[in-house]
RNA sequence: GGAGAGGUGGCCGAGUGGUCGAAGGCAAUCGCUUGCUAAGCGGUCGUACGCGUUAAACCGUACCAAGGGUUCGAAUCCCUUCCUCUCCGCCA
C-alpha cells in the first residue's frame, strides 16, 4: 500500500512511477489524491466539532445543579452538536471506505534501480552461473526419466485429485523430502535463519497483509465449506485460504507489531506446501510437474531497516542462489524490469535454472525487495532506538528454493545416457549415502 | 459437542457515568546515591491521525477485544460479534 499522503504531495512523481510499471490510469490517482485530501479535512472538521462537545461537556460536569434552566438549555444545544458529529463522521466514512479500496488494488512504485521495461523480454540478464551440462545425447524431460525411473506418477496424481497433480515414490518422495531438508539446513545454520513452522491456511487478513487479496482471489483455493461451518465463518468476519506461499503467514508473524531497532534484520526460513489455482493459465506447462497446484517451497523472509533493504536484497538473493550453487545446478540471474517486477514489488531477481529438455532457463526462484509497501498493509513497524517514533519495515522475501522444480531441474541436469540421474554430492547425505537414481530401483 | 470464567497500556493489575490515556506494581531507560553479588531515591516510559515544525515540542482528536446503541458526556450502562482460558466428551 502507498502512503495516501505521499500520493498525494507527489502526485506527478507516483504516476510517473506507476506508468513505469505499466499503470497508466490517472484517473484513479487523481481521486485518490482528492479523496486523501477531503479525508484530512473530514478530520479536521469532525475534531473540532468533538473538541467542543468535550469543552462543553466539561463545563457541564461542574454545574452543581443538574436541574437548573440553564444545565437543560445546554444539554439542548449540546444534543444538536452531537447530531452535527455523527452526521459529519457519516460523511468522512463514506469517502474514508473509498480511499481504502483504492489504496488496497494500486500496485507497488519500482524502484529507482529497478529498469524501464513493458514485459519480461525486458529483464536484464546479471549474470550465468556454471555451464550447461554436456549431453552427448538428446536430452530427455523430467517426465520421462521420472516416469522411467518409476519416481514420478503422474497418472495416479491426476486419479487423486485432477490435473496438475503429481505422486512421487520411492526415491522420487525421497528426494522430495531430501531437498526440503538439505536447504532448510544450510538456511538455519549458515545463513543465520531463523526456522519457523507455519499454518498453510491463513485468513483473507493475512493475505492482504501481503498484497494477494483483494486483487488476487482468482489465484486462490478458498476453502469449501459445509453449511455450518460456513454460517460460523461469515459470522466471524473472515475466509480461510491455503497458501500460494509461505510468504503470506512468515510475513505477517510480525503484522501490527513494533520491533526493537537492534533486533534487526529478523531472518526467517519456513517449507511449506504452496496451492496455487493457476487460473488464466490454462494449457502452459501442462506437461510434467513445473506448474502444479500443490507444491512444497522453502521460502526466505527478511524484516529490515529501510536504510539496508537494498543490500540486504542482495544478501537474500545469494542465499537463495547457494543453494543451486551446491548442488551444482547451472542457472542464471535475471533481474526484472518495472512492467514485470510483481503488484508488490519494487525490485526483483529472478533465479533461473537450466532446463535442458526444454532447451531454456526457467524461474526457480524470485526475490523480492517490498519496501514499505507490505509493512504498511501489515502495521508491520519497528523502533529505530529507544523512544523514538515507531517507523514502517521493509520487508523481502524469496523462495529458497522451490523445491518441485528443484527436483526437475536435478533429473534434467543430472540425466546419464543410461536412463540414470546423478546425486549431487551436497544430498547424499540426505539421500541416504546414494550416488545415483537407477531405473526400477525404487529402494 | 456440553458446562463455566474472562478480555484494560510490553507484562501484571485497579477502575461501575464527568476530575481517566487510564491508579499501583513489574519490566525498560536516564540520572543521583551507596565502596564490597546487590539495594535505595528521583525522572522518563502507548499508538494513530490532524495541525504545526528544517526536525521536534506544543496543541487537538481517537483508541480500555470489535461493531452498534443509550446519554449533554461511556473503560464504566445496553445489544451483537469475535477471541482466550478451564472442565467434560471426541480426536492425530
């Protein structure tokens, strides 16, 4: 969320920010600079009008005979002022509720470091990372070795619950949990996160805390309820979701709280299954298990001072990236220009890993610099030192990694002639001590 | 699912219509004092918005779970909702 008052004293500089990003409507800004403006007056207006009241009331308390003409002529006038603040806050709330919808679907301002750009053929490649694997042979997709290898079901995936689901067994389930695992370690013992374990199903509260509603539904599983359950929701004024990310419940551990200055930067690491409902992206990546609606994530949150944000962008990035530096997985970083960077985002990388079937990089990770602008949403705040003003976070996030397309870029980079996969070296220990996925070996 | 209790500041906890943003205590913090692990004394010590300022301060308003109502005036009275805890039942 943008601060209305900012928006307003620059308005020329938020619409030229916001067309960066392809939000060109200034329309919708305009109002929202004067309806910010009629709020601050509303509120100037009303808190007059309740200053009297109070003065008056004060008076009131200390005339000794209550029965007296003049406590009855004044309890009348002060009836009449009592109507006057009801009517003027009436009037406040209604562009007040206006303002908030307004505030809540505007998208984030990039960055100034972030580049101009309408799409993703925009984003600047920073840097490639090893080489790509030399095949001496046509390289097979993931469905295929995984299928071979008999770790991949994607037949009894879609049985279960429908397309975009996927069984993994034996070493395939293996793997899964190894990967989870093996990061999770790196990021809480040599990163310095802090594990946490979190709810997969949060309230639409949370979610807009992070920005994924009210724009967002569509991309959401809400949960289905029966009559009683739902009766009992609606009465407590909120829907529960499943998780597209654990972004959502690790960034709102800290909504509506004040953190000491020098605890920070808080760092946290969390797997968890993400659920994502893929609307309007019907037949991409229907093949294999790039794109499904469950799949497991281990996610990096940072809670910093605005002052070291951009560099601690950086350091999240490099986190992220260590892990597919040790399992040596060949990838790329490519940093998102304005008109791609996502509705919350001032800055992003993207890490892209090698995907040899498919002849290209794809998105594994992507890393993100928020500003304030969760933090807002989220009354996410901190102290800068004892008895100073409270002031807004930043906060970041990025996935570290995504471990479904992990488990896909590792069967595709580490293929052998023979039908075989590699272990990296970095997970046997994980894998228990194997070197090698062997077709029809599923112990 | 059944029965009961309760939600006040970082924490504990007073407060049943005006003098309450809220006693007292703890924690924290600053200073003073005392030569001996420690204690004593004093000050400070919520948030947001508005106004204003270079920035503050000051000032105003709001907030005692949330929303609504009664009243000239509500932490206090009424209604609705939410949440927490305890016991029983069920359950991984």
């Amino acid at each position: 969320m943008l601060d209305p008052r900012f928006v307003t004293d620059n308005l020329a500089e938020v619409k030229a920010g916001l067309a960066r990003r392809g939000f060109t409507d200034e329309a919708t800004l305009d109002r929202l600079a004067t309806l910010a403006q009629a709020r601050r007056a509303a509120i100037a207006e009303t808190d007059a009008l309740r200053e009297e009241r109070n003065r008056e009331s004060d008076a009131m308390a200390k005339v000794a005979d209550k029965r007296s003409p003049e406590f009855a002529a004044k309890r009348e006038s002060l009836r009449a002022l009592g109507d006057r603040i009801k009517a003027a806050e009436e009037a406040a709330r209604a562009g007040e509720a206006e303002l908030d919808e307004l505030l809540l679907t505007l998208p984030n301002l990039p960055a100034s470091s972030t580049p101009d750009g309408r799409s993703e053929h925009d984003n600047v490649e920073l840097r490639v990372h090893g080489t790509r694997p030399e095949l001496a042979f046509t390289p097979r997709d993931h469905v295929d070795l995984g299928e071979a290898l008999g770790i991949l079901d994607f037949e009894r995936g879609t049985k279960l619950s429908g397309a975009r689901f996927v069984v993994l067994r034996g070493m395939g389930a293996r793997l899964e949990r190894a990967l989870m695992q093996f990061m999770m370690d790196v990021h809480a013992d040599e990163h310095g996160y802090e594990e946490v374990w979190v709810p997969a199903l949060v309230k639409d509260s949370a979610l807009r805390g992070t920005g994924q509603l009210p724009k967002f539904e569509k991309d959401l599983f809400r949960i289905a309820k029966d009559a009683d359950w739902e009766k009992e929701s609606e009465a407590s004024g909120h829907e529960l979701y499943l998780i597209p990310t654990a972004e959502v419940p690790v960034t709102n551990l800290h909504a509506d709280e004040i953190l000491e200055g020098d605890t920070l930067p808080r760092a946290y690491c969390a797997y968890t299954p993400c659920f994502r409902s893929e609307a309007g992206s019907h037949g991409r990546d229907t093949r294999g298990m790039i794109r499904q609606h469950q799949f497991d994530k281990v996610e990096l949150v940072r809670f910093v001072a605005p002052e070291q944000a951009e560099a601690e962008l950086e350091k999240l990035t490099s986190h992220a990236e260590s892990i597919l530096q040790r399992l040596g997985l060949h990838y790329r970083v490519v940093q998102l220009c304005a008109g791609d960077i996502g509705f919350g985002s001032q800055k992003t990388y993207d890490l892209e890993v090698w995907l040899p079937s498919q002849d290209t990089f794809r998105e594994i990770s992507s890393c993100s610099w928020f500003g304030d602008f969760q933090a807002r949403r989220l009354k996410a705040r901190y102290r800068p030192a004892p008895k100073e003003k409270p002031r807004l976070l930043h906060t970041l996030n990025g996935s570290g990694l995504a471990i479904g397309r992990t488990l896909v870029a590792l069967l595709e980079q580490y293929q052998q002639a023979d039908g075989s996969v590699l272990i990296p070296p970095a997970l046997r220990p994980y894998m228990g001590g194997r070197e090698r996925l062997v077709p029809g070996k599923l112990t």
